[in-house]
C-alpha cells in the first residue's frame, strides 16, 4: 500500500475524529522478532479540534499495519489471506459479538471487548491498511517473552478467553443462522504458515525439539509427528473434529498477541489485557486456543502449580458470560466435556508449541531479518528463521520440551505405543 494512501487514510482518520489543525507524525511501531506478518507503524495525530481550532492541544496514537512492502516475504506469508481475516475480525466479527452482548444487557466490565479500537480499514486490489489505536499509550505493554508469565497475567488472559469463547457457544444456541456466517471461518494457518512462509522454520522447530529430548520413546514419537505434521495440523484444525463444541477461536494466541495494563507503569499491578492480531481466526475446539497458549507460555513448575487453576478460571469465565447471555452453560458446554475436548486435540500442543519456544527464547539479533529468509525460502534453500542457539538458550529450549513432553504424557493427552 502506497504512503499516499496511507495518508489519505489518516487525513479522513483526523477528520472523523474532529481535529480542525493537525500533523501527523511517524515512527517505527514494533521491534525486530516481535511481528511476522506485518509492518507496524507508530503514529501520533497531535492538533485542535472543532470549527475555529482553538480548543486545547489534543494527540491520537494510532498504529497502522501493512503488508510488509518485500514482493518474497508478501507472496509467501500469503498477505491477502492474513490481512483479509484480520480486516474481517474487526470489521464484522467482533462488532457483532459486542453487538451480541450489548443487546443481552452485559455491562462493560462482563462483556468482552480486549481489543484495540480500528479507526480506518482498506482493502483495495490486494493492497491493506489497519489502522487502530496504539494501546501503549494507555500503559499497555508486552510481557517480556522470554519470561515465564505470571500467573496474575496468565489468569487474565484465560478470563479474557472465556468471555470470548462465551459468544460463540450463546450466539450458536440463540442465533444459530448468525452464527454460521462465521462458522464459514476455516482455518488458513496451513497455507500462510505451513505451506508457506514459516513452513521452514516449523520443520526445523520440530527437529531441534527431537533432537534435545532425551527419553528415546519421545524422541521417536517427535520424529513420527514430524513426518505427518502438516496432516496432523490438518486433522486437529478440521471443521468436522470440532462440530460438537465449535467456537471461534483466536488461533494465535502467544504471550506476543496480548498486551497488558498496568495502571501509572507499575508492573506489579494488572488492570487489564488486550488481544491483538487477529489474522488466524477460525472455527475450532475451545481447547486449541487453551493448550496453544498454556503449553508456549509457561513451564512445568508453574503448570504443575497452577494447570488445574487456569482451567477452573477459564471455565468460570465462559459459564458465568454464557449464563449472562441467557444460555445454559451446562447444556451447552460443562467443565467434564472441556477436560475431553483437551485429552482430544492435546496433542496439538506438541505441533505448536516449541516453534513458540523457539521464537519467544532466541534474542533478536539470532532472528534472521525477514526479507532475508523470505528470499531463502522462495529460492527453495534449506533455510532457517534462527541462527544457531547459544548454549543458554539452548538449555533452556531442551528443559521446556522435555518438560512439554513429560507432561502431556502425564496429563492423558498424548499416548506413547
């Protein structure tokens, strides 16, 4: 997408928001290895509002992501699929659900509304543009990923995912033809990711986590999966395995999609979480955004502290929202029915997770730059997204995946022959 375009965007941004005298400046809006898809670019609005321009001085912080400008990166990454289910999410998924709720009388703080506000969406000849509020103006921010999140944090994001789950199963129930307009959400990882621009860097994933396992019957159950992945990913993402209890679930939910408020930039105090990057939505299993975001987020000893909490958390959060909505929680989805549907697609954890690992682990400057392995990919070379781990972080990456392993052994959601 052009910067006149862009701009035009912002202009029409400035107007609908009132500023009468305004300048817009830029700057870059992510760090190296924090975004994959997307170019992210900081913007502040700063000006006057109303007809004369003599009112205080006022700002608007905004992020705007594009497809990134590289023609191997954006052909590869699949930027039409990734950007049209974004641009979709904001501009009719999510408005209908808090339009859902807002008509079944939720107050703001039951409802689910953890997401940026989009001032300004384009899609025009396979070109894109998202604009929408930068959230760390609000004291919003990332927590650091390579740290264990935690459990304050991590409890929040399950809350968070239970309310948003909770649409799904009470929209389906009371509006089931409404529903099946975004039932037609199928999942595109396997073509953006596997088939394309990462699916590299997934096989090479796969292999490091086989090779730093040390029980010789995980070792061979990784390398069996790492023969059948994409099938496997395939199979677990399938529209037929999740008819039962199908919602739409975010589909990329890692501890670098969600931002954190802490009132006055005090770390110790949580006020809310906010979900971004919605381009891999779909209609899946609830357990998949569960076991995608517990198993690459945290480790055995906080798992074997709090799992059971975290379930009971995000449990509590979507039968008390479906109950709000006016369904019945137990006949739509009881707590046993949940504990099935993750001994049913566990093993999807071992698919995703020490990618995840890997990325949230390595330091940046070990993260090739984009463009770079986009060019390797497109010209077939056997190429990888990270450079060689120093002996740090690769004891650390070999303590989670055996840890991984060892508890989805432990947990029924994996069997071994």
């Amino acid at each position: 997408m052009s910067s006149e375009s862009i701009t035009k965007l912002l202009h029409q941004v400035a107007k609908n928001q009132g500023f009468s005298d305004y300048e817009i400046k830029t700057k870059t809006g992510s760090n190296h290895g924090d975004n994959f898809v997307g170019v992210m670019t900081a913007i502040t609005l700063s000006g006057t509002k109303g007809l004369n321009g003599n009112g205080a001085r006022q700002e608007l912080h905004l992020i705007c992501k594009t497809p990134p400008a590289d023609e191997a990166r954006k052909k590869l990454l699949r930027s039409d699929l990734v950007f049209d289910r974004e641009i979709y999410t904001y501009s009719k998924l999510l408005p209908a659900f808090v339009r859902f709720q807002q008509e079944q009388g939720l107050s703001e703080v039951d409802a689910f509304s953890s997401f940026p506000k989009v001032y300004a969406s384009e899609a025009k000849n396979g070109s894109y543009i998202l604009i929408m509020e930068d959230m760390k103006s609000k004291n919003y921010e990332m927590w650091p990923r390579e740290n264990i999140i935690a459990l304050d944090h991590e409890l929040s994001i399950m809350r968070e995912l239970g309310k948003f789950h909770a649409c799904s199963f009470a929209l389906k129930d009371q509006r089931p033809h409404e529903f099946d307009e975004f039932k037609g959400l199928k999942d595109i990882f396997i073509d953006v990711a596997i088939k394309g621009l990462f699916g590299s860097y997934i096989e090479k994933s796969v292999e490091r986590a086989a090779d730093t396992l040390k029980n010789p019957k995980y070792k061979e159950y990784m390398l069996n999966l790492r023969k059948n992945y994409a099938s496997k990913v395939e199979h677990y993402l399938s529209e037929a395995l999740s008819n039962d209890f199908g919602v739409i679930g975010h589909g990329d939910c890692w501890n670098n999609n969600f931002l954190f408020q802490n009132p006055d930039g005090d770390k110790n105090r949580l006020e809310s979480v906010c979900f971004l990057d919605w381009q891999f939505v779909r209609f899946c299993s609830p357990a998949i955004d569960l076991l995608y975001n517990i198993f690459s987020s945290t480790d055995k000893e906080f798992r074997d502290q709090h799992y059971e909490k975290l379930l009971q958390t995000y449990y509590a959060s979507l039968s008390k929202t479906i109950q709000r909505l006016g369904s019945d929680p137990n006949k739509l989805f009881s707590y046993e029915q949940l504990q099935a549907q993750l001994r049913k697609f566990g093993e999807i954890a071992l698919l995703f997770a020490p990618m995840l690992m890997l990325v949230k682990l390595v330091k940046p400057e070990h993260i090739k730059p984009m463009g770079e392995y986009a060019s390797g990919v497109e010209r077939g070379e056997e190429t990888d997204l990270i450079n060689e781990l120093d002996e740090e972080t690769q004891a650390e990456f070999s303590r989670l995946v055996n840890e991984l392993f060892s508890d989805l052994v432990g947990l029924g959601y994996i069997h071994l022959q």
